[in-house]
C-alpha cells in the first residue's frame, strides 16, 4: 500500500500513530454491512445517554448531542481500538457540572479543549504511565462513591422537585427539605420507567427454555432470542419513545403532568474556536478567569478521560498490548476538535462501548454511522425531543450508573487482600463526603503511603546457619531492593538479630545474602559501609553474598576497600574458614 | 535502683523514655571530672557562635545565648547519645530568618514553641521514619547549598556594609550595587580572622615531628599536642576576645573603624509562656496571625530539626542503634521549654556535639556545665560583648558553614551511582535558587519519584529454557514484588516476550518465576489474572513457579480457578508435561 515506499522506521511510526492505515487498505463490504449495523444500533442507544446526560452536566440538552458528534469521527483516523464508542459519559457529566457549575456553556467547552490539549500533551510525553498509580480499589471506590452520588442527584427529577444542590450531602439535605413538594405524575413516570428499564436490561439474559436441551434452537426461538436482545440493547432508545409519545397525549391540558425537556435548539452546532472568554451574571471572565475558575478541574478531568479510555480499551483488547500513549492522542485530538464543535469533554463510553461489541462491530468506522444518527437526529429530531419528560431521562441515567457499584470486589478483597479496603474505603468515603476529585486524590495518595512503606520497611529474615563442620554464621536476607528509605532499617534489624541470647553466637560473622536486591542508591551503599563499620569496631566481619553486578559496581565504589563478599557457597566457605583461622591467629 | 520494685514491662519503657535513669545511678567522680571539662569547652565554643548565628537569623545577640541555656539541661535527663550538645545551628539560624524575617523575636520564640509541639508529636506518634525519606543526596544538597547562602549572606559582614536581603541571588545582586560603600578597617579586621581561624582550624591536625618515628611522643611533645588541640578547639573564643579586645583599644576615637555588636541586654532571660500575639509595625498579631505569617515553616523547621539531630545522634552512636523516637521527644521537650525562656529553634549541633566527643565526655551531664558556662557569661559578661565587632562573628560564621559544602561526594556519585545526581542537584540549585525550604521538598519530591518508577517498572527476565528430553517452556522472572503500579507493565512484557521470532515457540507455556515477588495486591492479582486469561484465549497455559505463601492466598483467592502452579522443579515439570499431553490428547 501507499506507505511501502516509505522509509521502515518512518513507515512503523506512521501506522503506529495512524492506526487507520493498518485496518483500512483491508476494509470490505462484510465489515461495511457489521459496521452499519453496529453503529447504528450505538447511535439508538448514545442519543436518550446524550440528552440524558446533558441534563446531569447541568448543561442544555443539544450540548449532549453536539458532544457525540466529532469523537467518533476522530476517533476512527486515530483509535486503536474498535469497539471504543467516544461519547458523553456519565462520570465526565458529573465533573463537568462540578467544575463549571452555576456559569454558561462556554466554561464546560473550554474545559473539553483544555482537557484535550492536556490529554494530547500526556501522548506526546508519553506520561501514560502515570495512569498505572491508579490502583484497582481506587478506581472502585471512585466509580461506585461516583454512581451513587449521580443517582442521588437524579432522585430530584424522578420526584419532579427542582433545586440546585451542591454536592452529595447537600442533595439528600434538599431531597429531605423538598420531598413535600413532589409531583405524583413524574413519580408514576420515573418508577414506572426504572422497572422497565431494569427489566428490559435483564431480558437479554433470558434464554428461551428450548435452547437448554442439547438441541440445536430452532428458526423461530433465533428469531426471539434476536428480538429480545435488540429490545434489550435499544431499552433507553424505547422507553424514552414512548414517554414523550404519553407526554404529546396529555400535552395542552391546563396543568401539564410531567415536567418536559423543553425547547432544544435545532440544527448542527456552528464551527468555531472554543470561547476564550465568556460573560455570565453580568460579569465578564477572560480566559485566566475561565482557568482560575475551573481550578482543578483542568488536571483531574483529563485524567479521569485517559483513566476511563485506557480501561475500556483494555478492556476489549482481548489480549493485544493496549498502546496508551496513542490512546492519549486520540482522545486529545476528539476533544480538541469537539470543542470547535461545542462538545463537553467526552471519553470512551463503557456501556456504548459494550453496545458496539455486542452488535459485532468489525472496525473503528462503525463510529461513522454513529455519527450520521446523531447529526440527523439534531436535525430533524428536535421537535420532538421536547416532549421528552425529565423523569424518563432521570430513570435512564439512574439504571445505567446503578451497576458502575461493585460491591462484589468486597469479597475477595476483604477475604485475601484486606489492606486494600483503606484505599479503597479512603476513595470512597471521600468522594461522597468532599467530592469525587478529592476522593481520587485522597485514594492515590494513600496508595503511594502504602508502596513507599513497603519499601521502606521490606521483610528481612535473620537465621543462624549451622550445619556440620562447615563454620556457623548469621545468614541476613532482605526481600527487595536496596533502596535509601530501607537502609538504616536493616541496618536496625541486622544489628539487633547480630545480639543472640547465647554468648557464643556473638562472635558469628554476618552474611548478608544479596540475591534479592537488583538496585541500590548512594544512600543504601553508605548505610552498608557504615554497618559493616560498627560491625568492625566489634571485630566482627560483614560478608555479602549473591552481589548482582550492577549492585556490586555501586556498593564496591562506595565502600571501597571495606566490602568482603563471595559468589558461591564455596567461595562463601572458604571467606568464612579464612575469617576463622585469621581471629585464630591473631589470638595467638 | 529505684525502679527495680515496678513491672519489668513499665521498667523497660521507663528506662527507654528516661535514659537518664541508665547511666546516673553509675555516675561517679572521674565521670564527673570528664564532664566538667568538656562542657566548660563545649562552653567556650558555644558562646561566640550563639551570638554569632543570632545576627544570622537577625534576632538581638542575646537570644542566642537565651537558645544555649534550657537544651542542654533538659537533654540530659531525655537525650539517649551523650555527645550531643544542643543548641542554636547555622541551618536552624538561617530557617528562623527566613521564616522571621522582618518582625520581631517574639515570632521566632513561638516558632520554637511550635516547633517543639511538633517535635513532640512526632516521637509521640512514632512517625520517625519519615526521615528515612530524606536520602544522603538531599541532605548533602541541602546542607551544600545551605552553607553557600550562609557564607554569601554574612560577606556583608566582613565588607562593612549593611542591607536587609532576600534570598541569596538578592544577596549578591545587593553586593554588587553596593560594594563601593564596603570600610576598610571592617574588611581588614574580617580576612585576618578568616585566616586565623582557618589556620588555626588546620593546627589540630598538624603533628610534632618526633611522633613520626616509632618513639613514643615525650612529655613536653605531649604538651604541645594538647596546646595545638586547645588553641584549635577554643579559636573562635580567642578571636572574638582579641578583636574585642582590639576594638576596645580603638573605641572613643572620632569615627569607630569597625562596626560593633553593641548594646547587650545582661541577665537571665524572662521564665514564661511564648508569646501567643505580638504587635510590630503598627500591627497586632494573633496567634492566628503569626502561624499564617510563618506558614510552612510551622512544618519544615522541625523536619530539619529532627533530620539533623538523628544524623549527629547516629554520628556518635558508635554503632548503638539510635532510638529516633527517643531523640525527637527529647528535641521536642527542649524547645517547648526553651521557648518560656525565649529560645529560638535549637537542635544538635555538630560542631559543638564534635567538641563535646573530643573533649572526652562520658555522659549527657557535660552538658550541664555549657549551660551554667552560658548563664554566667549572660550575667557577667555582656558589657564586654558590646565590642565584639561584626566582621569578626561574620568571620566565624563563615569558617563554620565552609566545610558544610561537600564537594568531594560528587566523585564516588559520579563514578558509582550517577542516578543520585539529580535529587542532589535538583535540591542544591532550587535552594539556592528558591530558599532552602523549597528545595528540600523538591529533593524528596524528586527522590520519591524515582523510588516509584522502580516499582513501577520492575526488572522482568524473560528466556526460553531448552534442556534436553524436558518439556520447552519461556521462563519470566520479575525482580522485585508485584504492586500495582508494575502489573500491567509486567504484563505487557510478558505479553511481547511471548512472540518470539520462531513460530514453534509461540506454543510454549509461560513458567512465572515468582522467587522475588514477597507481595502481592488486589490490583495486581486482578492483573495477573487478565494476563492468565489472555494466554487461555490463544490456548497457552501459565504457571506460576515458586509462589509464597501470603503471595499464594493473595493469588489464589482472587485468581480463583485460573491458577496453575509448582513449588520444586519436579513439580514444574510434571505440570508441563501434563500440559503437553493434555494439548496433543485435545488436538486427536
């Protein structure tokens, strides 16, 4: 193909960075027809997500749409994976609304363009590996303190209350002082829409009785089995159908029974740059204004994007290397170029994600036909849209954050792994007491506790080695590396284990066995010759055994010509005698 | 003795909380006879350079003898290493005027009351190890850099001239501007004491000629000796004395030629509470008002308090485990009382605590006599320090801190361990750059970054091991434990050492060489398991060789059913021919 001519260094990096041209020169029409397909299925499902969302963002509905626009388009040139579906998310709504909450759009899209330049500044520094301090229990108690906190902030739309609230405590302070002010008909709705939410998810798993037998199922329990799990797929897309058709039905009566979307603006969002400066309650805020205003949010919103894009990407690998960096750079640039488009910031979508899996997406183009749906749907769809009631919405969002809380992770982790519960529970406590950017630091801080304690305090195990006529000794060994927080530690433990009950095994020589470390720093070195130092004063002999070549390099520089040390058990033996018969000597 | 009649429980920790009941029970008149000379020496040490360092951090010369009073008592019944000898530092100096500067002593009082509360807390709450985290390079950037801003900061001294400075670049950007106003008397009288004292400094070292040769050193050599030690250890006395005695000789003239200490408060400090608001510029501070004013400093003047106490404490331990613990209360106690006799931060010094071996202490009582040497030169003495002239005490300030910059640690760095070049250098310019308080938080910010990218990226071997009639296999041995910031790198390596150029070895299993890895968490046992079920996708199977225990029910728990494992090299091999079998059975 095209880039053959080209040089092969400069060849690799290109479909490295272009994964397009590595798919695209094979593309058929078999992977056309199971594109079309699962795009378009996506698209029914990101739309009611898109509105929804939009909603929990605190932004005008049409901004959720806008925002599923470009990400796909981008995504196809630059992705690495196809079953990736970039998209608002539930998660980056939240931090959205917290970071740009009582201002105008403008804040939120230049949070997306900012976030993109962050994100494509971590792919081209490749600071990727940044993302692996985020442990597993902190990404747990992350997203489940997240879901319940989205789900609490939506119980106010099932009940047809409206308030502005801030924060989780405050939600359920005001979800207590207004309950007296709930709507009956947007109750009726809401619960209604949840329940068939809930079973609808639930019918894709439902298998026909006759399939349990060994036979092979029939035409028509396929046919069954294919409804049931497009009905099952496009639950949102129905459901959110149907109340806005009762909303038209009871529409123009005197008292209008549900509260509705209202008004969205027509049409595709114009192109432009992302707003550098903005002005709302009769203020005016230049772009550091706008900066100092979302704070933070800056850092931790590009970070929680690469965190989620990484993880489903990962997650769908089926095996293959996921290449982070690029993943950086395709979400850069989505949200770069989504913010001329008026996107909030957007990532990988888990649940879209699973959508497009499911319908056996063969490429990244599948995100194509997305796309065409959502621009059609801004474009023709909006009158309708209007009858949507925010209850339905609500019922949407709260079923799909309902299963981001896994409690099931407390099993294992309780039973084999308990120290994991303090980061984990710091991350979650956390978040729903002072909000999900704090409990994300909080958690990784505690982790980071954690890895450095355990360097500096590795297992060290003393012993006294007695066996035959081979000369006794104290046999040292620590676990890991040599590092400086760990020195004067062993030094304590070396010097205290050195002090046996019995007289005799005072005079025993010290080896310390050195298989486990791999590393040591100038600090480790010094605090070595200074053992070997005190252990001299008390003519006592400090061997070290095992040395690997890069440690022995650093500690023989350092120690110069204090170190005695052996490679073997043999040359270990004859030290030892060596030692023995020279104090013999010099006793004599 | 006296607490044989308690609990052996409460006995020990009595003795380990209160070293002073271990060695005064055995205290007896050649003890006391050691002790009295050190301490009067220690003494006459410590009195120029308390005034000395007091000009230093900008208080009135009184407040460094009010510093040399409480520690010394209160050390003797806390302190555990009977050769420190507490006191004001040039650090602690140079920390109190960055973060005093400007007000009165009564903000430098309280920074040693809260120092000490903090001192205090930390041994209470054992959180001792942190210093651990300050590794050898920092600490010698630190203390580099330190000496440098020290030295340049007290050249103004020695030229005569006077300006308030900020930092040490705004230090000789005012040297320079005002170089042509420098007295030449003032500058004379400076150099002649540097080389004095310097000369003098060198004199200890210098040996009789007839002690080279075999002979045992006579008498009159001996005294000489002892006269070359005396005049080495008293030279800052002597040369401040002398120039006093100078100045006094030109005083009443028309134009004084040098500049003086001036006027002295005689007596005793005051005895009570550190002021808790204070009032300078027109301005009253509350006690709110003065933490917010000293800000960080609250924190980072007892971590280099306590830093610097435990490195003089290990220094003179002889070996002896130093309890950390024990040395913080007890630097904790001096400054907390110190500070109801109008003290500054004090800590060990070990100029002072070097004086205080060499004289021959035998305990901690040496102390005693320094403190009662300060009371008396407070009570009798301050008329004479009016005299003393400026150039002079920026003379011996200047020859302490001197031999503070190791450069001689570069070399073996350099050669052996050239990683620890950039937290020293990192430290060492942003101190000098930023303030010293910067700096030492950019050393350990830098050090700990790169003990987190060691175990994030762990060292993996990977190879295939052919011997012959036994099964193939690729063996991967990571070197260190496997925590969650190394899993999916190690994954990743795995993953790519496992396509190998030949197409047979791309059907080898995995053997995972478990040996080094002493712990596993949740996060990395979950990543394991992804790793094991990768390989099951394309039918290769991984075993996990040489498993701990706790590593095994960390594994095992989470891993669940996915676990293939051996423990000897039978094992190993019956699980890999088990395998072979098994894969040619599934193929018929």
């Amino acid at each position: 193909m095209f880039p053959a001519v080209l040089p092969e260094r400069f060849r690799s990096i290109l479909l490295k960075r272009l994964p397009v041209l590595s798919w695209l020169p094979r593309y058929n029409l078999e992977y056309a027809i199971s594109d079309a397909v699962a795009g378009v299925t996506v698209g029914l499902t990101i739309i009611p997500q898109a509105i929804a969302y939009a909603s929990l963002a605190g932004m005008p509905p049409q901004y959720g749409l806008y925002s599923a626009i470009s990400g796909g388009f981008v995504y196809i040139i630059l992705g690495t994976c196809k079953d990736v579906s970039i998209g608002l998310t539930a998660l980056l709504a939240l931090l959205t609304s917290t970071y740009t909450r009582n201002t105008n759009p403008d804040m939120a899209v230049l949070l997306c363009f900012l976030s993109g330049c962050i994100e494509l500044l971590c792919g081209v520094l490749q600071v990727g590996f940044l993302v692996d301090f985020i442990s597993v229990p902190v990404v747990n108690g992350f997203t489940s303190a997240a879901a319940i906190i989205i789900a609490s902030s939506q119980l106010k739309g099932i009940l047809g209350i409206r308030f502005q609230s801030d924060g989780f405590i405050d939600t359920w302070r005001q979800l207590g002082t207004n309950i007296w002010r709930a709507r009956l008909w947007d109750m009726v709705l809401g619960v209604c829409c949840i329940v068939t939410l809930l079973s609808l998810r639930k019918l894709k798993d439902v298998k026909p009785s006759s399939s349990e037998d060994g036979k092979p199922p029939s035409g028509r329990t396929k046919v069954l089995e294919k409804l049931a799990w497009f009905m099952s797929t496009a639950r949102n897309g129905m459901v959110v159908v149907i109340c806005a058709a009762i909303a038209v039905v009871f529409h123009g009566k005197d008292q209008e029974p549900f509260i509705l979307t209202g008004v969205i603006d027509p049409g595709l969002p114009p192109f432009g740059p992302p707003p550098f400066s903005t002005s709302f309650g009769n203020t005016t805020y230049t772009f550091v204004d706008m900066c100092r205003y979302m704070g933070s949010g800056i850092a931790v919103v590009p970070i929680i994007s690469i965190l989620g894009n990484v993880a489903i990407a990962k997650a769908f690998s089926s095996g293959m290397v996921v290449d982070a960096t690029q993943e950086m750079i395709a979400l850069g640039v989505c949200n770069i170029l989504g913010s001329f488009l008026r996107s909030m910031p957007v990532n990988g979508s888990f649940s879209c994600s699973a959508v497009n899996n499911a319908s056996g997406v063969r490429t990244q183009l599948g995100a194509m036909y997305t796309g065409i749906i959502v621009i059609l749907a801004l474009s023709l769809l909006t009158p309708y849209f209007y009858f949507i009631p925010q209850a339905t919405l609500s019922a949407v969002i709260i079923c799909a954050v309902l299963f981001m809380v896994d409690v099931e992770i407390l099993g294992p982790i309780w039973r084999y792994s308990r120290l994991d519960l303090v980061p984990l529970l710091s991350t979650f406590i956390t978040s729903l007491w002072l909000g999900v950017e704090v409990g994300i630091v909080v958690g990784v801080v505690v982790d980071l506790v954690f890895l450095l304690y355990f360097t500096a305090r590795p297992k060290v195990t003393v012993e006294k080695v007695t066996s035959g006529s081979d000369p006794e000794y104290m046999l040292v060994t620590p676990s890991t590396g040599l590092q400086f927080p760990a020195v004067d530690f062993i030094r304590e433990v070396v010097t205290k284990a050195s002090l046996p009950e019995e007289e005799r095994a005072r005079q025993l020589p010290i080896v310390v066995d050195c298989r486990h470390i791999h590393r040591a720093d100038y600090t480790a070195a010094q605090g070595l010759q200074a053992l070997i130092r005190d252990f001299r004063q008390s003519e006592r002999h400090v061997i070290l055994h095992n040395l690997k070549p890069t440690v022995f390099s650093t500690l023989g520089g350092v120690c110069s010509s204090d170190l005695t040390y052996s490679n073997t058990h043999e040359e270990l033996m004859d030290t030892l005698r060596g030692l023995h018969t020279g104090a013999e000597v010099s006793q004599l």
